[in-house]
C-alpha cells in the first residue's frame, strides 16, 4: 500500500487476490514466509515510452506507450494493449496483475502483461490510427517477441490496429513470427479468436448454470458494452436459445424489449466495427427499441447478467438493483467490472458469479491457441478451436471449484479462482529461485 498508494485500481485488483490467497498462504508451509506475494505484485519490469505522431492536420501530436511485464515464471509475457484516454499505470497493472493468474488458470503456458496508450482512437481517420500503431511500435518492438512477451487487443485495439502494429514489428525485425495474436486469417491469426472471449463468457455462464441444473435457454440476458466482448457473448446467448434485452457504450445502454436478434446483432456489429458509430443510432434501426443516456444497464429485470464493458461499471447498489430484480446469475466479460461492494453484494445473495479473471480467460486462452499453430505453421480448423476453448473453460470452472467450494456447497468462484491461478505461479518462482 505503501508503494502503491496513487494506484487505486491496482491497490482494488490486488487486495481481491490478497483477500482470498493470504489464508491459503498462512495454511501452507510451502508458500508460507516467502513473501511470495509480495513478489507477485511487483511488476519483473514497466517500460514506458514516447509516441510521436502526425495527425491529418499536420500537427505532431504526442501520447504515452507503456508496457508491464508483469510474472514470466510460466511462459512469456501474455496481455493485451489497451487505447484509451484513461490509460495510466494503475489502471495497466491492475490488468497484468490480473492477467498472470488468469494466463495461469488457463493451463497453458504464459506469463502475464498488459500494455496500452492514452490515445484516444475515437474519431480518428484511418491513416492517424496507422501513423501512431506504427509509431507505437517503432518503440514497443525492441521489448517483446515470440518466446518474450506476446502482446494481444483490448479496448481500442482490435483487428485493424493489430494489423498496423503487426505490419511495423515485421518491418522492423525483418521476420514473421507470432509476435502479436488476434492476427487476420491470412496472416496467422486463428478461427474463434474474434469470438473467444464473448463465447468464453457464455460458456463460463453454462458451466455454472449446469451445477444448477440449469441452461442458457429462454433466460433473459443484460449485457454492458458493444464492443467485442459484448458483440459476441451476445452472439452465443442468442445461438444458446437466450434473450438479449441491451447493449451499451459509453454514451448509454439500449434497451429492446422484443430482443436484440440475429438480424439486430448484425446491424450493431456493422454500426460499431465498420461505421465506428454510437449505440444510440441503433434506434434510427429499430425505432421500438429505447436509449437511455449516460446510464448502465443494471436496472433492467433479467436472469443472467454479463457485463462486458470495462473496470468498475457495476457498483454496489447496480448489483442490489439486480438481485432485487431476481438475476441468478453474472458472468464477467469484461475485467474487474464489479466493485468490491458489488461483488459481497452477490456473494451474500448466494448467486452464481464469476469474476472475469476466470470468465474471460477463453480470450487469452485461444490466443495460446493462437501461439500454438503459429508455432505449428498449421491451422486448426474453427470446430476444432472452439471443442478446445469449452474444454478449457470447463477445465476452469472445475479448477474453481476445487479451491472455491463451501461446506455448504457454494462455489465462491473469486477464490477458487484466485487460488487456483495463485498455486500455478508460484510453484513455478518457488522452484525458480529468487530471481
Ligand atoms: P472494445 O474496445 O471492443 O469495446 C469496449 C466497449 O466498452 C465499448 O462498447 C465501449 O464504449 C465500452 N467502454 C469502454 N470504456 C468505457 C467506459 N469507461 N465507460 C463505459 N463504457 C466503456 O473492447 P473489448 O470488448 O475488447 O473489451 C471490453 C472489456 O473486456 C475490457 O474490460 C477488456 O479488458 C476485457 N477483455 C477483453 C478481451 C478481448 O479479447 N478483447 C479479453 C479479456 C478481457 P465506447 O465505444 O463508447 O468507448
């Protein structure tokens, strides 16, 4: 706390961790006295760097690039890059502390990191969001490699940025290698990647309705967010047999009442990757449906809730509001989307939740995936991406419960989780040494 003290976010993610690994720690001898957290939560190295770049008017504009390398003790640095204006230091290592014991859950074999820039893509052409990938990796390439660290998309950086910033890698070391995943088709990306994390989410949802005996279908589902993630969680409620009530961005939530459809989800997906537009002009679509500005969606009566937005979205009186509107069931897309007070708020109702270090891992897990047949120079075929990512998110939720399940059998998924991710990593340091 001392040393973290301006970083509220990172503080957040890792007093969660804290909370549930400090007792696990202090039963085990093995772990116990090595200050193997404390090891933890420091990053193995922070690169932060200038970008300098040209926007269409000419003027040379100038943003903050930063890399976290945060845990390499089971494979190289795995994270994505994040563009957003409120891009800092707390808010990328809250992300790659979070990352190493997701990356750990997943059981393959990657560290963690997370990296980013407080550029604002939003309203820029084409050609500036080139010019600063490009920019951004004539820094950035001098630090990361296949067998280094394997940088990946967040919010801001989808398919496109990664093609610019793929292109600069390539030029600049002169090799083609799966430096980057979430790679285009043609140039060595993998089938499902797009969709891995929203699909994780659902089937991480499906897993713990199972121990219910219970199933996605006829469920009415509120969902944050209209960017990736959400796109596709809501693409698999709908091929789930559930119902899509909204869907959100920064400006406000849509609320359909009749559903968001196949059809529907089409024109977002358009309306946002194509026409980079705002969720509200899916009402000049569908006049029935309603906007309602500047708010989340929380308040609208549903049965299964996956917020796939960003940090922090849902609070406390968001998750009341919710239970008291009989919601079973909240699958994390995006991370660390609940607050603290949110999250004792499900837990003390008893109701199934999964924090986003375990539900959204089928993102980063299918960008191994990814890693893997670059490796290969082989492509598995979509069927067969998709059989290994519900396989690894059932792994997940059965690793879940067995570090996370009650006397009363309840599964608290933030400890299983937690703990879990935790054993993984610091077998590995253990048996490294202090390095
Ligand atoms: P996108 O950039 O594709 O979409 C982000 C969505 O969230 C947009 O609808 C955006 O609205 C909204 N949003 C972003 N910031 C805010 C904010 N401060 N307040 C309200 N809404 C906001 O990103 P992704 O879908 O890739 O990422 C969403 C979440 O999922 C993030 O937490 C990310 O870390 C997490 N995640 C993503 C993975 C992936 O594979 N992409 C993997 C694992 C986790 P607007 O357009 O108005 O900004």
């Amino acid at each position: 706390k001392e040393r973290n003290g301006h970083e509220p976010e990172f503080l957040q993610a890792v007093e969660e961790v804290a909370e549930t690994v400090l007792p696990y720690i202090v039963e085990h001898d093995i772990y116990y006295g090595k200050n193997i957290l404390l090891r933890m939560v420091e990053p193995e190295r922070v690169i932060m760097f200038r970008v300098c770049w040209v926007d269409d008017d000419g003027e040379i504009q100038v943003n903050r690039g930063y890399r976290v390398q945060m845990n390499s003790a089971i494979g190289p640095y795995k994270g994505g890059l994040r563009f957003h204006p409120t891009v800092n230091l707390s808010i990328l290592k809250f992300l790659a502390f979070e990352q190493v014991f997701k990356n750990s859950l997943t059981t393959l074999p990657m560290g963690g990191g997370k990296g980013g820039s407080d550029f604002d893509p939003k309203g820029k052409s084409d050609g500036e969001i080139m010019r600063f990938c490009h920019a951004f990796m004539s820094e950035l390439f001098r630090h990361i490699g296949s067998n280094t660290d394997v940088p990946a998309g967040d919010i801001g950086v989808g398919a496109r940025e990664i093609g610019f910033l793929f292109g600069m890698y390539k030029k600049l070391r002169n090799e083609f290698t799966g430096v980057l995943t979430g790679k285009g088709l043609s140039w060595g990306g993998s089938l499902i990647r797009p969709e891995a994390t929203g699909y994780g989410t659902v089937y991480f949802a499906e897993n713990m309705l199972k121990t219910q005996n219970d199933t996605i279908e006829g469920k009415q589902v509120v969902i944050s967010g209209s960017g990736n993630v959400a796109q596709f969680a809501a693409e698999k409620v709908l091929q789930l047999g559930g119902k899509v009530l909204t869907l959100s961005d920064s400006s406000g939530y849509i609320f359909d009442a009749d559903g968001i459809d196949a059809d529907k989800l089409a024109f977002v997906m358009e309306l946002k990757n194509v026409k980079r537009g705002r969720i509200s002009e899916y009402l000049e679509a569908y006049p029935n449906a309603e906007f309602v500005k500047g708010k989340t969606p929380w308040g609208v009566k549903c049965d299964i809730a996956l917020p796939c937005a960003t940090q922090n979205e849902l609070h406390e009186e968001d998750a009341k509001a919710l239970l008291a509107n009989g919601c079973i069931c909240v699958s994390e897309g995006a991370n660390m989307p609940s607050t603290k007070g949110a999250i004792v708020a499900f837990h003390e109702a008893k109701i199934l939740f999964a924090p986003g270090k375990a539900s959204n891992a089928g993102g980063v897990a299918t960008s191994g995936l990814e890693m893997t047949q670059n490796s290969l120079r082989f492509n598995w075929t979509r069927e067969e991406v998709d059989k290994k990512l519900k396989e690894i998110m059932a792994n997940i939720h059965d690793s879940c419960t067995v570090y996370g399940k009650g006397e009363d059998g309840y599964i608290d998924y933030v400890k299983g989780a937690n703990i879990a991710g935790f054993v993984k990593v610091a077998d590995a340091m253990l048996a490294q040494g202090i390095v």
